[in-house]
C-alpha cells in the first residue's frame, strides 16, 4: 500500500502541472467570442491575410505593401496566396478561424459567395477587413471596413479624359475594351465608371468587350482576337496597366503604333505602366495605389481594440498624362 501511494504522488503532481499549464493556454487564447483573444506566442497581434494572387505589377507592389507595414507594425502576419481562385481564399479564412487570429483580412477574388464564411468568422469573435476590393453581401455586419480605391471613380476619370480628348474626332470612334477579372469588384465598377463617362458622347462606341484577367498575358490574347475581328479600332480602355502592356505587343505586332494609331487608356499607374506612358505607348492612365498596407495595419489594430472605424476608407489617388508621367517617375515607388 504504501508503495502505491509513492506510486500515486507523481502522477498527482504531473496532474496538478497539467492542469495548470493548460488554464495558461486558455488565458493566453482569450475568448473567441469577443474576437479579444488570439495572439502570437510572444503576444503579437495576429492578422490573417488571404491576398488574390500576383497576377500584376500592383499585386506585388501591394503584397510588398502589406507584409513590409506588418513587419514594422510588430504585428504577426500569416500570408496567402489564393492564386484567383474563390475557393482558396475560403479555404484560407477557414484555416485562420481555426488558428484563432485576432483579425483577418483579405482582398477577394471576386465580389459575391462570401456570406458563409464571413458569417463563421464573425460567430468565432474575429473582426474581418476588405482590402482593395469590396463584396456584394447585404450584411453589413460581416465585415468591420473595406480599405482601397473608388474603382467607379477610376473608370469615370478615364471615360471623361477621352471624352475631352475626342471632342474634335469625326464619325464614330470605335473603342475595345479589356475587363479585369469576371465579377471581381474592379472588372464590375471600372466598367460601369467608363460606360457611365462615354454616354456623354454618342459617337464613342465600345465594339467589343473581354476579360483579359488581369494579366499581361491575357491582355496580349484578347488584344490580338480584337485586331483580327476589327480592322477599325480607335481606342483601347485596359482595366489595367499589366493588360494594357499585354496589349502593345499585340498592338505592334499588328503593325499598328500605341499611342498614335490607337488611343490607350488604362489605370494603375505602376512603374512600367509609367514608363509606357512617359514613352508616349500609353496616353493617359488613372492611378490605383497598391500601398495600403501601413493604413491596413492601423485599422487592424483599431478593430481589435473594439474602436470605431469609418465602414468605407478611400485611398488618395490621382491621373496621370505623358508629361506629368515623366516627372513623377523618377520617385516612383511601384
């Protein structure tokens, strides 16, 4: 008996230890109700981030944004990549709702399907961020805020410039369009911006109309299909710089000069977009900053901290033509 009582002593203790350990785990998680709890081992905010992809200039220039602004905010950043695909991204939030992060943003794929998962996350406590692109649920609720640009706005600006531009022009003035990604907030809005701005010149006509994905690569298929189904075209309006560059191979190859035999309007504004237009290739471009990730950051901590946040935050941006591309390009971030 006696032995089985010094038998019984350590494990008790082992117990007691135990029991002990794991109250601290549990305090150290906090309550995910609240969305209060999470934390990084070494007591880092913690924000899971679900990027679209990289299929662009600016999407690098904002994934550098954003991991470069996390590290100087002290906060734990865990980064992925959902490679245009809807499902990864869903796939994504899941993993950190698990993981119990203190925020989560992303920037989605496309604007509709988000109510299920977004609904998990706010029932597990952790407030959600809209970064750069905007989602179509009519729950509010399901977000704290969306950080980015008036994509809108963009494609009016680039609309109302070829508008002024074309006032002189004779006749019908034939413009093809690339759209970014089917259904994504920026292809949506730029497109509605753009036509909304024409409608104010009847003679400007969009005669044709495709999704290049945002991509160089498919800006420079979807260039090509156009100029062999129009012999005549006076304009191209790209959603993006990365497409619009597609789109000047297939320009030149065709044995057509951009930027004097057709018009080439795009928005971005990043630096090999910059340098097309300070080349005279592109003739005007309505800028889209990538770098939100020090603003991001702010927020972040904001809507962990229970603070009130503004539901809608914009992005500074500006236009550019040729020569105001030349003097900006030299300090040029992006």
């Amino acid at each position: 008996m006696r032995n089985m009582r010094m038998s019984l002593a350590p494990r008790r203790a082992v117990a007691a230890l135990a029991a002990v350990l794991l109250a601290g785990g549990m305090a150290a998680c906090g309550n995910s109700d609240t969305g209060t709890g999470g934390g990084g081992d070494d007591g880092k905010l913690v924000m899971g981030f679900s990027q679209v992809g990289a299929e662009s200039g600016w999407r690098t220039a904002n994934t550098n944004s954003i991991k470069e602004a996390a590290a100087e905010a002290g906060i734990e950043l865990k980064f992925d990549d959902a490679q245009q695909k809807q499902e990864n991204q869903i796939k994504a939030i899941r993993n950190y709702i698990q993981q119990k992060v203190d925020v989560i943003a992303f920037s989605p794929v496309v604007e509709s399907g988000w109510d299920t998962v977004l609904k998990e996350a706010k029932d597990a406590g952790i407030p959600v961020i809209l970064t750069d692109r905007a989602v179509d649920s009519a729950d509010k609720s399901l977000y704290k805020t969306f950080l980015g640009s008036d994509f809108v706005k963009e494609g009016r600006l680039s609309g109302e410039w070829l508008v002024e531009n074309s006032k002189d022009a004779t006749g019908d003035v034939n413009i093809v369009e690339l759209q970014g990604t089917t259904g994504s907030a920026p292809a949506n809005d730029r497109k509605k911006g753009f036509a909304e701005a024409i409608a104010a010149d009847p003679k400007l006509k969009v005669i044709a109309s495709q999704s290049g994905d945002f991509t160089r690569a498919g800006g420079k298929q979807v260039m090509e299909q156009f100029l062999k189904a129009h012999p005549k075209i006076d304009v191209l309006f790209a959603h993006n710089d990365d497409m619009g560059l597609g789109a000047l191979e297939a320009i030149t190859a065709a044995g057509k000069e951009p930027g004097k035999d057709i018009t080439i309007i795009t928005i971005d504004a990043v630096k090999d977009g910059m340098q097309a237009l300070a080349d005279g290739k592109f003739n005007f471009i309505a800028e889209c900053s990538p770098l939100l990730g020090p603003q991001l950051m702010d927020l972040a901590k904001k809507v962990h901290a229970g603070e009130e946040v503004p539901p809608r935050i914009e992005t500074e941006e500006t236009t550019f033509t040729q020569e105001q591309a030349k003097e900006a390009l030299p300090n040029r971030k992006y």
